[in-house]
C-alpha cells in the first residue's frame, strides 16, 4: 500500500502500476477479469474488495456448479414451505399458526485452529447475526465440532480453547446450546472444524430481507466500531490450505483472528428487534466475512439502484487504517441497515436508547455502480453484482479416486470379532469408554443448555427441543450429524447417511421433520478426488431430500480443510429442523420413566460393519461399504414414532447410530439411571446383534398397557420390530441375557471418564 490515496482517477492514469493481487489470493485471469470489468486497473480499495468477496468462502466458485443441483431437485411442494432460502443470509420456514423459524450452519474452522477460543466464539457471533438479520430473535445455537486424536498434545491445545469460546459467546448471549457433535479423528488434525447453527424464531410478517431500495434512502452502520481485527480473516483463512509446516502451524498467510464481545453482541439483538418491530428497517445485512465489503456490495447488488458510501463516517478503533483496510476489516458485533430519511432519527434514537453507536455512512442512488469515497476521493467505482454475484466459476476437475475401489474391496465384515460372554463384555465397555461414544458431559457442561427457561431436550438426548410459544407449547426441534467414515467409504451414501441420522434424531424427540441446513466440509478443490467427493455427497443431499419431500433453505461450503496433502474426512454435516406442536409430548431419552417399559427395537438389523466405530475403536480400520440407507423406511419410522407419540405409547426413544445396540442400550439406561433386562432376539449372532450399525433403527421403550397397540401399529404399517427387552427400576445393571450382567456404576465409569481423564 502507498500514503497517497489510490483513487478511481489515479487508477486511470497509471494503468500499468503493479498490485500484489497475488499475495491477496486472486489468480493471473481472475485480476485480468477485473480490469476487463473496470475497463481499467482496480484501486487498491476495489482489489481489496474483489479479492475478499471472490476468494473461496465468499464466492462459492469451486462449489456454485454443484450446489444448483439442489434447485434443480427442489420441488414446488418443498419450495412452498420456505419463506427464504438459498442465498440469503438464512434459510426461513412457515411452521404455522404466523411463526417462522430462521436456521443455519456456518464453519469458522481455519480462524479455530489458529486461535481456538476467538475462532469459536466469533463463529458463534457471526451465525447468530446471519439470524438477526432475517428479521428473527435467536433463541438457540448448537456446535458440530471435530479434531485430531483425543490424546494428541495439538487436541489438548485446541479443544479446551474451541469449546470456551463456544460456550462463553454462547453464555453471554443468554442462548442456550441445545446440540452438536464432538468428533475426534487423525485426519482433522492440524483442521479442526468448528460448525456453529443457530436458531431464531419471528412472526412470519416480521421477515427481512438484505436489499438497498429506494433512491435518497440512508444506509446505516451500526454496533461496533471497526478495527484491524480480522482483515481477511474468514474470508482468507477459509480459502487456503495448512501448509503442513511444523505440524500444521505455518501457513502461507496468517491474517488476524477476529475478536468477539459477546456483550456487545447481546445489545445490538434487542437494538435490531426493536428497530424491526417499530418498522425502521428497509433492508438490512450482519457484516461478517470480508466485513464492509460484503455488506455494501451484497445490499446495493440485491437492490434496485446503486449505492453512495463515505468511509469518512465510519467509525473506527484504530489509527491510520485506509480505505482497503476499513473495507476488508472483519470486526464483530456490526449491522449495516437501509433506513428511510424520514425514520433515520427514529433509528437513532433506538440505538442511543441501547447505547449502540451508529453512523450514516451514505446513500442509495439512482445510478448503476457502487461508488465509495474516502478522504474526498472516489477510491471505490464498481458494478455491485460484479463484486457480489459474478465472481468467477470454475468447473474443477472431478475424478473418482482409483484408491476408492481398494477401500471398498477392504471389507470390515471379515475382521475378528468377539465370540465369548467375556469377549463380548469387554468389548461393550471398550466402546463405552472410546473417545467418539464417550459421554460428552466434560463439554456441554461448559455449555447452559437451559437459559431463558424454554430447553425442553438438550444433549445428552439425540435432540434439542425449545418451546417457542408458552401459550400453545408450541416448539421447534433440531439435529445435527454426520458420520464422516461413511462419507469416505461412499460420499454420496454417506450424505444420505447423514440426513437419515438427523431426520431420525428429530424424529425420536416427537417432533416431525420439515427442512434442512448443512455445512459442508473437504479438502482442497484443486483435488479432482475431493471434487467427485464434493459433487457425490451433494447429490446425495439432493436427492435425500427429495425423497424426504423436505427441502434445503441453505448452507456453507467450507473448502481447503486439508494440511499438506492431508484432506480431511470428507465431512458433510447436516443439520434439520422439526415441529412438535405440544413440547410436553416430547419424547425423553432415559428409559426407567414407567415401571416395567417394554423395550423394542424398530428397525432391521444387518451385519454392516463398514465405517464402524467398533472398526475403528478394536482395528483401527476403515473400510468396505457403509451401511444401506433408505430413506423411505426412515419416513416411515418418524411417522410410526410420530403416531406413537401423539396417542402416549412411546415414553422413551434413542436413536441407533454409532456403536450400534450396545451402545444406545448403555446410554438409554445411564440417562435414565435405570437397569434394564434384554434378550437378544432368537437366532441372533450376538455381535451382530449389539454392534452392527444399521441404519433407520431406533430403540423405543413402551408402556406395559400399550405394548400391544405399539406393536400391532408397526405391523400394519410394516415396520418391522422386535422386542428386546424391559426396563428394570429396581436393578442397578444392564443384564443381557447370556452375554454380560454389567453394573450401571461399572458402565457409568467407562462412559463418563473418558473426556475429563483427557482435558482436566
């Protein structure tokens, strides 16, 4: 950068300057494609922001040619239950009675592992701001994360670090965290992945849109002042590669971290609800990513002219920034509103009633461009959707690795298997105690799961459940998952793998399914292997939803999660929302809730073993197929759960995931602090039986006096089903009938120590 102001005019006259376009991550034809744009060289103002707004996490250019398949598959049935979805800052949906629900999932990954608690919790922020600008309130977050080996010294580094700052942002919001995953695996080391949702609940009148209309109208920044923090940070950090130096910690570039105040964060939600609800608000956009540059250029290019910034009125934190600084700075906790000029003084006297800055930076034209001054000269000219919409589009090599017939042909199902009583026993326990089953307690502890009194279910259920109307119960339900060794074995299966988990999880809450979010996480790009693993997990999405007759209101895509020429898993997380139209109908995950419940197992079992935890746990081995997923007997599943539900013959569901029947056998009973009596069923490989993980299975515990009407139920509908066992207040173990009597206190040992003995 020079002392003298790069300007538009300078630009024109100097049009063989060099600019290190380059070091900000543009490619040779991309920089040509901007001045063919311009019809001239670009500021340095401009390249900044076309740098930042055409990098990877903000332009999508790898993923676009893929992702359209989703409308491609989106039927008008499913498009009627959204109200906003793809391409706007989050997906909204109509859940009745004038209540709309806003959702979405974002990574903030590479900014995590660089600094772990500001990373997190800044992710946090910039979620919750996505929602607050559809107009919502947000009422709940959920954190899918995942990292390298548990008892590797980076894990002990990063973890601790990620999960405090998840949980403090979130704390000091007041929302609570009601789900998410923590998922441990070698190939995340050196890239953990930090996925944030949130939740947000409005009257379906009160929707916002990002959009400049109206020629004369003001455009107002609002919250924080901006700083040097976070220039380039996600929208860099995100689109490039570890390069694998001292075990994944230098980089080519290391912009800063953004810096989160979560009590900054708090004002500016009931300062933004309270200009919506007095009609203030014309269009509005968070600044998150690539900071002012996204926000001017994604408002004005939505609108209906052009756009008038002077950076002049920006208020800032730090001395001596100049233009492409202010532009690309990612500082937190800010909102850029289009105001009317009749109601700007209305609007700023609802920010000084929440003693939150705000500055009237400029206004919307009649032109086409978006012009941006800085000490009295023009250093920004540019055709908004340029910046925004018309970044480049590349249709990456796609090959399907030669490696992935050699994975497959690896059968999991031929590896040695427990056969004795002791054998089996140990091998419970083992799992039990195993990193990914373990009981994460040491984590959603540091989480309040239950603040502001409307947390129906959190973890440890398969679900979080929130009321959202005290007068009706009415309430919302959401999920998150993904098993990513599916996903290798079989991307496109293991994407399907991972809705059928979630849907199944709203499911067995009570509540009923109705759309999708999801984040989606690989490697490089430039890998022709990630693409096909990309494009095949993307289809399989599609295509699940389709026939879920569900639709996908938006989402992430979260390239370059590789160090050296490690990928990652490939690591589709899937993220669903339910209703449930009475939250005191919820479904519990504890058994022990009646005397004598009998347990059921819907759903069939196969011998599947391909991706299993019980591979990875006794083997260290992965590979051969992943289960069978199908999605009709899924629905059918939910239904059967629904029906059940709704006329009291549930009292208690676990969904059968990871660790198969063993484990969903020692959580139900754990959670329920209660014992439980089971017989496998007759003729059963009593491995088969407790570890196979089959999908579309769920352990159901029924009352006595229901039992027949349940299980006629499921016959007529064609569920199969098998009665497994009863649960036992009055014992204090699992006994499974010639396999192993474990006490609850043993189990409980193994499954509650595992996290606290690895971080403190």
């Amino acid at each position: 950068m020079t002392d003298k102001i790069d300007s538009v005019e300078t630009a024109k006259s100097t049009p063989e300057l060099d600019q290190p376009y380059a070091e900000l991550g543009l490619k040779d034809d991309e920089y040509q494609r901007i001045r063919e744009i311009l019809g001239r060289r670009p500021t340095e103002a401009e390249l900044a922001m076309y740098s930042v707004m055409w990098s990877e996490h903000c332009s999508y250019k790898s993923s676009k040619v893929h992702l359209k398949y989703f409308g491609e598959t989106t039927t008008e049935e499913m498009q009627s239950k959204m109200l906003a979805g793809i391409g706007e800052n989050a997906g909204v949906v109509d859940i009745g009675d004038g209540w709309a629900v806003t959702f979405k999932l974002e990574s903030h990954n590479h900014p995590s592992y660089v600094e772990p608690h500001q990373g997190a919790a800044t992710g946090v922020g910039g979620i919750v701001r996505d929602i607050m600008a559809m107009g919502a309130r947000p009422v709940a977050v959920a954190d899918p994360l995942r990292f390298g080996p548990a008892d590797a010294p980076d894990t002990k580094r990063v973890l601790p670090g990620v999960v405090e700052g998840v949980g403090s942002y979130g704390n000091c919001l007041g929302l609570p965290n009601i789900g998410g995953e923590v998922v441990f695996d070698e190939t995340y080391a050196g890239n953990p992945l930090v996925n944030a949702m949130c939740v947000g609940v409005m009257k379906a009148d009160d929707l916002h849109l990002a959009h400049a209309s109206g020629a004369g109208n003001k455009i107002i920044l609002f919250g924080a002042r901006t700083g040097l923090d976070g220039i380039g940070g996600v929208s860099v950090l995100a689109s490039e590669t570890f390069d694998g130096e001292e075990s994944g910690a230098g980089r080519k570039k290391l912009p800063s971290v953004q810096v989160g105040d979560p009590f900054a964060e708090k004002v500016l939600i009931e300062c933004c609800l309270d200009l919506y609800h007095s009609g203030l608000v014309v269009g509005i956009q968070d600044l998150g990513g690539a900071g002012l540059s996204c926000a001017t250029s994604e408002l004005a290019a939505a609108g209906d002219g052009g756009m008038r910034v002077n950076l002049d009125r920006v208020p800032l934190r730090a001395t001596g920034m100049n233009a492409a600084e202010i532009l690309s700075s990612e500082s937190q906790e800010r909102m850029c509103a289009v105001v009317e000029p009749s109601k700007v003084d209305d609007f700023m006297r609802v920010c000084r009633k929440w003693d939150v800055e705000a500055s009237v930076i400029g206004e919307v034209t009649d032109g086409d461009n978006l012009e941006i001054y800085w000490s009295d000269e023009l250093v920004v000219d540019v055709p908004p959707r340029t910046v925004a919409h018309h970044g480049p589009v590349y249709e990456r090599p796609v090959e399907r690795p030669a490696e992935q017939d050699l994975v497959a042909a690896d059968n999991a199902n031929t590896l040695p298997r427990p056969s004795t009583p002791d054998e089996l026993r140990e091998t419970v326990l083992k799992m039990a105690a195993s990193p990914n089953l373990a009981s994460r307690a040491w984590v959603t502890d540091q989480y309040d799961r239950y603040v502001r009194g409307n947390t129906v279910l959190a973890q440890p259920s398969d679900g979080g459940v929130l009321r959202i109307d005290e007068e009706t119960g009415r309430g919302i339900a959401v999920s998150t998952d993904c098993n990513a060794r599916y996903a290798r074995l079989d991307p496109y299966t293991g994407a399907q793998l991972a809705l059928a988990e979630a849907y199944r999880n709203v499911a067995t809450t009570g509540a009923s399914p109705m759309a999708v979010t999801n984040c989606l996480n690989f490697g490089s790009p430039e890998d022709p292997g990630v693409m096909w693993q990309f494009q095949q997990a993307v289809r399989g999405l599609a295509d699940g939803c389709a026939e879920l007759g569900i639709p996908v209101t938006g989402g992430n895509v979260s390239f370059y999660n590789q160090t050296g020429s490690q990928a990652i898993l490939p690591t589709p997380v899937v993220g669903v929302l339910g209703t449930i139209d009475d939250v005191t109908r919820r479904i519990p995950t504890g058994i022990g809730g009646e005397e004598g419940e009998t347990l059921i197992l819907l759903g069939e079992t196969r011998e599947e073993f391909g991706g299993s935890e019980w591979s990875r746990v006794v083997h260290d081995h992965l590979g051969g197929t992943p289960p069978q997923v199908d999605l009709a007997r899924e629905k059918l599943l939910a239904e059967v759960i629904l029906a059940g539900s709704r006329d009291g013959m549930i009292s208690a569901a676990h969904d059968l995931s990871e660790g198969g029947l063993a484990q969903a056998l020692v959580e139900t009973a754990l959670i329920g602090e209660c014992g439980a009596r089971v017989v496998l069923p007759e003729g059963a490989d009593p491995f088969v039986a407790l570890f196979s993980e089959s999908a579309g299975r769920v352990l159901v515990a029924v009352p006595r006096s229901e039992e027949l009407r349940f299980t006629d139920m499921c016959s007529a509908r064609g569920l199969p089903w098998a009665k497994v066992g009863v649960a036992d207040a009055g014992s204090d173990a699992l006994d499974i009938q010639d396999v192993a009597e474990i006490p609850l206190a043993e189990l409980g040992e193994a499954w509650e120590g595992t996290l606290p003995a690895l971080f403190g």
